[in-house]
C-alpha cells in the first residue's frame, strides 16, 4: 500500500514546474499519502538529499519560475555506483513510488497492480482537461469514431465511461512496463523508452499525409477503424490523441532486445490453405489509446466479477495459436457456461458489444475485424495475390497479461481507505 511518495525535478527550468509540485502535494494530502521532495533530482537520490514537504514548503509558490527544490541533469546511469547509490536511499526513504518532473518525458515507479490504473487516469484525464469536445465542433463524426472501444450509453450515463469524444493538439503518451521489484531500474528503462516510442509511432501512424495512402499497408492505424465513407472527415478531423503500450515482465527470460520484433514473431500468424494466405491474425491489440485502455481494464474486471475461470481463459488463449475459428468456439463455449445471466449480460456489453466483435451481425468474439479487402482484392487473391486476405485481431492476450495486476474497484478503494 502506498504512503510515502518521493518527487523530484529534473532538467531545465520551465515556468509550471511549482505549479505541477504544488498539485501533487494538494493530491497526495487528499488521500493521505507523505510526499517526500527530492533535493536537486536525480541527484538528491544518488547523494541521500531528501526531507518530508510540508504545506508551508509550497505556499506561495503557484506562479514562481524555477523549482522550489532545485533540479540538476543528473544521470545515475552514467556515475559510479550511481542505480545502487538511489536504490539504497530510496529503501532509506521509505519511499513507495517516485514522481518525477522535467525533460520531455515523466517516469513513475508505482506498485504493479496500479500502474495501468494510474497511467490511463493520468494520460486521459491531461487530454480532457486539454481538449475540445468533438461533438460540438463537428456532430458529423460518429460518436468514439477513431476508437476500437465503444462505451455503451448507460455506461457513460452511470459514469463508468467519459461522457463525450475529444480532440486535442496536445496529448499524452506512455509506455508502462510491470516487472518484479528486483529487476534492474536500466532494464526496465530501456523497455519502457521502447514501448513509449511503439505508442507515439502509433499515434503518427494514425495521421496519414493525404487520403491516397493505401490501409492495407497498416492495418492498425487509427482512421482505418473507419467505415470507408467516414475515413475522409477523419483525416480532415486530425485526431491527435495518445495512445499507451504495455508489457508484463514475469521473468527475466521474457525481456527483449526490440518489442516490435518480438510481437511480429510471436504475436502475429498468417493462415494459409494451400500454399495461398487465406487471412491473417494479430494476437495483440497494443498499442491502445487512453479510452480503450479503460475498455480493457474494465473487461478484465468483468472476466474477475463473472468468475470467468483462469483455466479457461488461458485454453482459450491456446487455442488463438489454432486459427480464428477454433478460438472463436472455444470462447462461445466457455461463455455459454457462465450460470449466472447477469455475469454474461455485463460480460456481452463490455466485450461483445463494446469491443465490436460483430461482423456484418455476425458475432466473432474474442476477435475483431482489423481491416478487410475490397471485392476486387477478393478476386485477385483467389489468383494468388496477398492484398486480399482479411486482417483480425484479438485483445485476449493482453487481457491475460494483464490479469494480475488489475484489481477490482472496490478492492483497489479499499487499499487507499486503508
């Protein structure tokens, strides 16, 4: 459970520095937690330099330039003894989790089973305060357009989900890794700057120079989850929003040199009947914008509410390295086994329905359509052509990935109440 949080400032001076320090002080009183400011950045972990914040420490400080507690360009990577030196000042300290402000970027060390929670709070909730409503500027544009995540309207209306889509010029985007305590911090940089620059390449692939490109050559953009006669508005819309990827480290063994290879190989398969591709199968749905990442978390505790047993959820998984068709009755089956209605009503909305895994009526849970060739292209891959094979994917995986670190709302208010 978290009680003490450290923070610290790092880089150049920027004129919100305070105004940021100031704000997680106020937040951290509110649910009880210390805040521990860090004396100079980096190096105040390196060198011990750190004592409790008080109020009177960030009174009057909302519109001052600079940083009440100094900041420097520290790297503990490049001293001596330097990961070492933080890791035992941060055991010194007591500290829980890390906050850290300044540069381009901002890195957060929190416990496992809330990283995701906090990266979808925190990345969403930036871009609502900075956006601007879709609806008014536009009511042309579906409702969710460029999402794969569709909230339902009861759910929006009993705030389980925003109220109205958003635009906005400036955006989040994070990578978040989980991994076991004694990892070591460079390992899990590295992973995470791989993972934040898989998110951003999602978010420019999203955002084609001109209408011509073709879809076909990447499935997974955001405007080609559009109907063809809305992708035009799409690209005149621009959206802009961020998107997070994520990765589960269970053990050492499952690090990896290049994330995106990784996936390719293992998370990707191309079904053939003979010799020709019939379609292919994209076993992840990472990355994810800020809005599906709260459709996924959401899922997950649906799958845990219905008691949606483990053993069938990781058969179901094998049987996503069979083909669609197998994985596909395997889920139908397994769902059809939940006894209590209501588990499978709640379990149809957030996944069925939210997720669209229909296909012209036709259910296809636990996959969804990615991209899906043209009439023309259909005939050409009869000839032996590879443009007009159909593209699905699936969230299943990440939605096992994930499992253990998800916890239930009313667990996860009864740890911070505790």
């Amino acid at each position: 459970m978290i009680k003490r949080i450290g923070v610290l400032t790092g880089g150049g001076d920027s004129p919100a520095i305070n105004a940021a320090l100031r704000a997680i002080f106020v937040k951290s009183q509110h649910y009880g937690y210390t805040m521990v400011g860090i004396k100079n950045g980096w190096e105040g972990l390196v060198k011990g330099n750190a004592a409790d914040l008080e109020r009177k420490d960030v009174a009057g400080i909302l519109t001052l330039g600079g940083t009440k507690i100094g900041s420097s360009r520290t790297n503990p990577f490049k001293i001596e003894n330097g990961v070492e030196n933080v890791k035992a000042n941060i055991a010194r300290f007591a500290l829980d989790a890390i906050i850290t402000i300044g540069g381009d970027d901002v890195m957060l060390f929190v416990p496992g089973d809330h990283a995701l929670e906090i990266a979808q709070t925190m990345g969403q909730t930036l871009e609502e305060l900075l956006g601007r409503r879709l609806a008014a500027e536009d009511p042309k544009l579906p409702t969710y357009a460029f999402q794969r995540f569709q909230p339902d309207s009861d759910s929006v209306a009993r705030g389980r989900s925003h109220s109205l889509p958003y635009r906005t010029t400036i955006s989040a985007s994070a990578g978040v890794a989980v991994a076991k305590a004694a990892t070591p911090v460079y390992y899990l940089v590295e992973q995470v700057e791989q993972l934040q620059k898989s998110a951003k390449g999602m978010r420019k692939q999203g955002l084609p120079a001109a209408p011509a490109a073709d879809p076909r050559q990447s499935p997974l953009r955001l405007e080609d989850r559009l109907p063809e006669d809305q992708r035009r508005l799409a690209w005149r819309q621009r959206w802009r929003g961020g998107t997070v990827d994520f990765l589960v480290l269970k053990s050492m063994d499952v690090m990896t040199s290049n994330v995106r290879d990784f996936r390719e190989r293992a998370l990707r398969r191309e079904m053939r009947e003979n010799d020709k591709l019939r379609e292919s199968l994209i076993l992840t749905g990472r990355p994810y914008t800020w809005l599906e990442l709260e459709g996924l978390l959401r899922l997950m505790r649906s799958l845990k509410r219905a008691e949606f047993p483990p053993s069938q959820q990781h058969a179901l998984h094998r049987s996503l390295f069979l083909g669609r068709l197998p994985a596909q009755v395997n889920y139908l089956y397994f769902f059809s086994r939940l006894t209590r209605s209501e588990f499978r009503e709640a379990l149809a909305q957030d996944f069925h329905h939210s997720w669209a895994t229909f296909d012209q009526g036709t259910p296809t849970p636990p996959w969804r359509r990615a991209s899906a060739p043209k009439a023309a292209d259909r005939a050409e891959s009869v000839n032996g052509s590879q443009h007009g094979t159909d593209t699905w994917e699936t969230i299943w995986h990440d939605l096992l990935e994930i499992a253990d670190f998800v916890t239930l709302k009313e667990e996860a208010d009864a740890t911070i109440s505790g």
